[in-house]
C-alpha cells in the first residue's frame, strides 16, 4: 500500500514509529559512547627496571577502594636516599598538558638519589565525563615514532555520577570559607581533604595524606587556564620562605633561557588549592604550574582537537592583533610547548631546591632524564612518550 493511500491516522502512526526508532538508535548509540568514553583507560609505558612500585590513592583514602577515584601513584626510587618531589598531572583532566607532562616525566626520568613521585590521572572520575555544554572533545591523540598515543579530555570536575547534588554554596570544610556550588566537586578546591567527605574531598585527602605519610619535600601540581586569564605563565608558590626563594630561582632561570615566565604568592585568603593547604597541613613545599591553553578560553571558535594540539583559534588570531595586555595575558599555544614550559618548570624547581638547601639535611634530589625545553619545540612531544608494550 503506497503511503498516499493511508489514512491520516495511519500516517501520524507511522511517522510517529518512525520518530521513535530514529530516537531510540540515537539514545543506543549515545549510550555507548558515553559507556565507552567513560570505561576507557589510558595507558602509560611503565619501565619494569625503573618504577620501584605503583601505589594506589585507596592506600592513604581507605574509603576510594573499588571506585573509579583509585588512581595510581607511580613511584620511581634512587639508589641513595634523598629528598623527593610529588608531580601531579590530571587534577582537572580539561587541562591536558598537565597529564601529558607528567606522563613525559613518568616514562623518561631515571632518580640517582631521593624519590620521585608521579600521579597522572589526579581526578579520575572527571576523565569519565564532559563539561556540560561545552561540546568538548572526548580524546585527543599525539602522533609517537610508535604510532598514535591516544589521551582522554574530560571535565574540571568530578563526574555527578560519583558526587550529587551540589549545594547551593560550598563552604570549604577547613577554612568555612564560601566558593561557587559548583567547586565543591573541583579537586582544586577540596584540600587539604576528609576521609570522611565527599568523594571530592577523599580524593584530595589521599594526595596529601600521600605528601604527609611519606614527608615529600616538594609537590608541583600541573595546570592550565585560558590565555585571558591573569595566572597563566606563572608559578604559584606557598608563602613558606623557602619555596618562595625556589619559584624566584627557578623562574630566573627560565627567563634567562627566553621562557618567559612570573612566580606569585599563593593568596592567603583563597583556600583548598595545593598551593595553599598543602604548604599549611604538610611540610613540603608546595607549587603550581600554569601555561596558555585556547581550549579553555571564552572567545574561542570550534572545540576541536587540532585546537587542543595546535592553540590556533581565529577569533585569538583577532585577539592577538589588539596586542597582548588589552585582552590577552598571553599568547596561546601549541601542547608541545605548553608540555615543554611544565616539564623545564619542574626541572628548574629542582635545581633551585639543590642549589639553596641541597647541602642540608637529606641533600640533593639527584634526577636525570628531563628532555630539554628546546628538544620538546623542536621534535615535538611525542618523541619523549614511550611505546606502548603489551
């Protein structure tokens, strides 16, 4: 029977079918990307006779055992004991050189002396979704002499899968200070953490009960923000005398090979950062590294992820034309060198540290394998990951 010979009643039953099957191929096709998105592990290149041992966040947060908040703490030991230094990458998985960093330093870095600590995956649970309304990428990938190593772009916070609803105003638990509802589930806003809180807050509280129970010297969590905003190109230090003299240091030193960069105080009136709550409830010296990623800005075009690899966008292109300091703070740019300013920042924190207190109580952090500010603009990031063996 041709469709012009059915009746009225019989043609909205159709197209009403019709409506429904489209509809529920969409949801079923929906429904697995976000099943597969959110089940799919990134691989990191473990070096058998270089990794000491890998410990799990549930080890310092008894109440994260068996969630996707478990991360690994990879640990990379010297043969003398030392000082040691806690990288963190992945405390807000839209910021991907932070991972891609310390996946960089987890696969080159050999330890003479002291212990390096390396989390990549920081908020597990916000690489398992996106940020709503945002149409942001799900992965990127970095082409290797291996092939392409592909990475996960989630959302700043953890998933609502993990922790709902959110109040109408989060009040830090430590301070009582009153922040935006949505960071009560930001990771960067949760220290020093609860065993006993939200999901957010254990997650944190794992982290510096790391720091504490193993009495890190120096921690550096890896970040990035949009070019329009003011902290990008910085290292944000505690207030501790001795980290402050380090960030001097250091971003001397990085200035004075044509990376330009600042330091600042952490604010004392701003709290359950790392750079603040971690150098008050620890000993150890506390960092925040910043660099220039378009994908986050609010004048951006298209989410997409030669945006991501690239920091080209036309509309910073315009921006960039009415000069830096009018809109920008700084230009944006390519993950090669947002990675490269994070790996040479760790490196040069590490020397300050040698240079001022290396003669004092446990001496110097002795760690070798950072490839090179210039050789990471040069070859480009995916030459320093390793291959994947499996």
């Amino acid at each position: 029977m041709k469709i012009m010979q059915l009746s009225k009643k019989q043609k909205g039953i159709l197209y009403s079918s019709c409506f429904i099957i489209l509809a529920l191929v969409i949801t079923f096709w929906s429904g697995k990307n976000f099943y597969d998105f959110a089940h799919y592990e990134t691989e990191f290149a473990i070096r058998e006779n270089v990794v000491t041992r890998v410990e799990k966040f549930s080890k310092y947060s008894p109440r994260l055992k068996g969630t996707v908040g478990d991360s690994n703490i990879y640990v990379i030991e010297g043969a003398e004991p030392g000082p040691s230094i806690l990288i963190i990458g992945g405390t807000h998985p839209n910021e991907p050189a932070g991972q891609v960093a310390a996946t960089v330093l987890l696969e080159n870095l050999t330890v003479e002396r002291g212990t390096v600590y390396i989390i990549t995956e920081a908020n597990r649970s916000a690489y398992t979704h996106s940020h709503p309304q945002e149409a942001s990428i799900q992965y990127f990938g970095i082409e290797t002499p291996y092939g392409v190593r592909t990475f996960k772009f989630g959302s700043r916070a953890t998933n609502t899968n993990q922790q709902w609803p959110n109040p109408d105003v989060y009040v830090h638990r430590n301070s009582g200070q009153k922040l935006s509802s949505a960071d009560t589930r930001n990771l960067n806003r949760a220290y020093p953490g609860s065993e006993n809180g939200t999901y957010t807050e254990r997650v944190a509280y794992a982290i510096t009960e790391c720091i504490r129970q193993n009495n890190i010297t120096i921690t550096i969590d890896l970040h990035e923000a949009s070019p329009e905003y003011q902290t990008i190109n910085t290292i944000v230090s505690h207030n501790r005398k001795e980290a402050l003299k380090i960030a001097a240091a250091a971003t001397l030193m990085m200035e004075s090979n044509d990376v330009s960069i600042r330091y600042e105080e952490s604010p004392l009136n701003l709290h359950g950062l790392t750079h603040r709550e971690l150098g008050d409830y620890t000993d150890t010296l506390a960092f925040l590294l910043e660099t220039s990623n378009a994908s986050q800005g609010k004048i951006r075009g298209a989410f997409t992820e030669e945006l991501v690899l690239t920091g080209k966008d036309k509309f910073y292109q315009k921006a960039m034309e009415k000069g830096i300091g009018k809109i920008l703070y700084a230009a944006p740019v390519s993950l090669d060198e947002r990675v490269a300013r994070h790996v040479y920042g760790v490196y040069e924190i590490i020397q300050a540290f040698n240079k001022y207190y290396g003669t004092e109580g446990l001496g110097e952090l002795k760690v070798n394998g950072f490839p090179s500010y210039q050789d990471i603009m040069t070859n480009g990031v995916g030459n320093y990951l390793k291959e994947i063996i499996k």
